[in-house]
C-alpha cells in the first residue's frame, strides 16, 4: 500500500483509541472520532461549495482549504467534543 496512507491510517487508529474524559464521557455529547469526522466532512462540503461559485477568491481559498492534511482538520474537530 500507499506509506502516505498507512501513516494517515494508523493516525487515526490512534485518535479512535484515545480514551474519553470521564467528565464528559457520559453527557450524550458526540465522541472525539465523530467531531473529527463531522470537521473533516464539513471541510470539504465548505470547499467543494467554494469551488462551485466560480469567484476566483472563492477557489483559491477551497485550494487552501484542501491543502490542510487531513489528520490536521479531523485533530481539530477532536478538540471541539
């Protein structure tokens, strides 16, 4: 396989078991791993949408938003559980 994704995997295997707060483990809120992947998710939909209007401005920050490494949004998405 791909080393590139074999890094990008196992860095995620190690946010998935990165265990929860035991002050907010029970609260209902979501998880670590499902805010990552919300962010991740909402990254790309905010880029893609940039990319659909056509503005040059618009494009050039959907190019920036997509140069962001992956495990970079979705660590910032943990953050926000």
């Amino acid at each position: 396989m791909n080393e590139h994704w074999e890094a990008w995997y196992e860095a995620t295997q190690l946010i998935h078991n990165i265990p929860l707060d035991s002050s907010s483990a029970d609260d209902g809120l979501y998880s670590p791993a499902t805010t990552g992947t919300l962010a991740l998710s909402a990254s790309y939909a905010v880029a893609g949408g940039l990319m659909y209007t056509r503005n040059p401005y618009a494009m050039v920050t959907a190019g920036v938003i997509l140069a962001i490494p992956d495990p970079v949004i979705f660590g910032i998405g943990m953050l926000l559980a």
